[in-house]
C-alpha cells in the first residue's frame, strides 16, 4: 500500500516541479498579498489633504486650525477665500475637507455664544469621510471645553467647573490599530482555502480532462490512495506558504503571536481538511478544469465577503450575516485572530471549532464517497 502511494505522490511531485512558473506563483503569491496589503490597506485614514477659509483671522480662529491639524487627520494644504472655492477643490480633487471659519468666529466665543464652523468632506469615499467627519466632531467637542474652561478660569471660577463625563477608553489586543494585524490572519485563512480548494480539485479533474486518470485506474491501485496521494503534496505545499506568509508578518511587520502554536497548527489543519473536502467535491462533479475554477470561485467569492475576511460581519444585515455561518471561513478566523490577537485557548474557542470540525468531516465524508463512486 505504501509503495502504491509513495507512487503517485513522486508522480505528483514530477508534475509539480515540472511547471516551475506555476509553482513559483505558488509560492510567492500569498507573501506578496501580504506585502500589499500590509503597505496599502490601511483602514484609519490620516492625513487628508485640507483648505480652509478663514475670514475671521485672529488667535481663535488659527487656535482651531492647529487643533484639527495636530490629529493627524488634516493636512492645511492652502487658504481660500470662499466656501464655492472649496467645493471646487474638492471636486478637483486636490482637497478632501475643507474648514470654513465665518468672520464673526471669535466674537461669538468671547460673547459666550455658539461659535459656528462648517467642515466640508468628500464623501464619494465613505471611509475618508467617517474618519474625517469623527476627527472634526471630536476636535470641535474638546476645543469648547478649552474655551469654556479658560473663560472661567478668568474669572476664577475654574476651580467649580468640573465636566459632566470623564470618559475614558483603552483598546484591548491591537492598541495601535495597526490593519495588518486584523489583515494577517485572514491572509492566512485565505491562503489555505485557496490552495487547498483549487490545487486539490484540478489535481484531479486535470487527470480527467488528459485522459489518464483511466490508465491510472487500471493499475493495482485504489480510488483512495490515488486521492490521497494526489492531495498531499499540495498540503505540503499549503503549509509551507502559510509558514512563510505567518513569519513574513511577524518578523517584518511585527504582528503579534500572542496565542499556543500548537493549537494554531492543529486547527489550521482541521480547517484544511475542511478545504480539502470541498476540493474533492468540485472534482466529483467537473469534467474539465474550466469548470472546477468557476466552481471554486462560487465558494470563495461569499468566503471573501461573508466571512468577516474584510467587511465586519456585524454591519451585514441579519439574513446575509447568518448565510455567513453556512461558510467556514467564517469559524476558521475568528479561531485565528482569537489565537493570534488576544491569545486564548480552547476554552474559548469551542463555539468556532466545533461547527468547523463538524462541517469538515460532513464535507469530506460526502465527498470522498461521491469521488470514489465517480472513479469506481
């Protein structure tokens, strides 16, 4: 049995070694995703390219300016003199907010009354302008409790004056916000199920649409060790571009790995032999490789939407949302990034890996045995 398998592994391996240019795309792929999205998805937006209008010009008013300038979400790029100005420049496209300071700005603070501002923001890209709109709302919030406090302090009522809430926030597991760190364990995620999915179902088919899986099937071996053996190179090769893609984040990009490797390792395996029971399954019912890509695209598409990969579950409405629980993706990584990111153990984990563990061996069950009635 084992000579019959270690047969069509070696066949395997010639085949995959014989397309280099393949296998080099193989290899590679999943770091340079990593690569990009670790340098250009960025999700906290800073930085934006600011005008300002500002006819009151006094000491309040510049007071203002530097405030929303030092939270490093605006940047003053130029002064205009009118709010059609603005609009121009950013329908331009050489402004993303812009300030308008009304001339009576400064005066109205020193009358005690309500001092109006207006910030304009590009809203064309729902995300810019959420963390614009939040930055200038908290801005304008702190910069009247200055005003108001040194008001009072003037005139030695400071010491009373105390603020209705003292709120205070610490962010638990990614303090610094850092994308990548949420990024990296869907990466990996997305890694697996790919390779496994695809690799594994054109491995077969590809056998198939040759024509040799039928000289294949006339010698003495059995329909299982030929799936076996066609498998396991490409679980090879999907751990090893795991492995690197996990140490290309710690080490260059320093994302933490705050959890147990052994139970990160092991139920990655559980979630690849999920995947690998979807692959078979593409294999039972395509006859060419065309058709095992489309297929597979049909599973991958809702897993990079549904699952929480990017777009956070929680904002989905409740009908999409729980077609996500159908996917296993889904559980896979909210195991990763709870290991990875906040580093629990199972105790924790279980509502994620029982689902998946269950949804695996059904998939992989049917599909073994629709594989072996197919080859039989």
């Amino acid at each position: 049995m084992l000579k019959r398998l270690w047969s069509v592994i070696q066949k395997e391996f010639v085949q995959v070694l014989r397309d280099r240019r393949t296998l080099m795309i193989m290899l590679l792929l999943p770091v340079a995703q990593l690569v990009l999205f670790g340098y250009a998805v960025e999700t906290q937006v800073d930085h934006l390219p600011t005008v300002v209008v500002d006819d009151s010009r006094d000491a309040q008013s510049w007071r203002f300016v530097d405030a929303l300038v030092n939270t490093g979400y605006f940047d003053v790029h130029d002064y205009l003199t009118s709010e059609k100005e603005v609009i121009q420049a950013i329908d331009s496209g050489r402004a993303s907010a812009g300030v308008i300071i009304p001339a009576d700005f400064a005066a109205a603070m020193e009358r005690g009354q309500s001092a109006q501002a207006l910030v304009i923001v590009d809203g064309s890209d729902p995300n810019v302008a959420q963390s614009a709109m939040n930055a200038a709302t908290t801005v304008g919030q702190n910069y009247s409790v200055e005003v108001m406090t040194e008001k009072l302090n003037r005139h030695g009522l400071a010491r009373t004056f105390t603020p209705p809430l003292d709120l205070r926030t610490r962010l638990l597991y990614n303090p610094n916000m850092k994308s990548i760190n949420f990024m990296l364990p869907g990466i990996l995620g997305m890694i697996l199920q790919q390779q496994a999915l695809l690799l594994t179902a054109f491995a077969i088919v590809r056998e198939r649409e040759m024509g040799t899986i039928e000289q294949i099937l006339v010698t003495p071996i059995r329909p299982w060790e030929l799936t076996l053996g066609k498998i396991l190179p490409y679980v090879l090769l999907t751990v090893v571009n795991m492995g690197t893609t996990l140490l290309v984040g710690l080490w260059w990009f320093g994302v933490p790995f705050k959890g147990d490797v052994a139970l990160f390792w092991t139920l990655s395996f559980v979630f690849l032999f999920t995947s690998l029971g979807l692959g078979m399954l593409i294999s039972t019912v395509s006859t060419t490789q065309t058709q095992a890509q489309q297929l597979s695209f049909l599973i991958l598409l809702p897993s990079l939407i549904l699952s929480g990969y990017i777009f956070p579950r929680e904002s989905m409405p409740r009908v999409i949302h729980d077609v996500g629980y159908a996917i296993p993706l889904t559980y896979y990584l909210r195991i990763l990034r709870g290991i990875m990111l906040k580093g629990v153990g199972v105790e924790y984990l279980w509502p994620q890996i029982i689902p998946l563990a269950i949804f695996g061996t059904v998939v992989f069950v049917i599909s073994a045995f629709s594989f072996r009635q197919t080859l039989d």
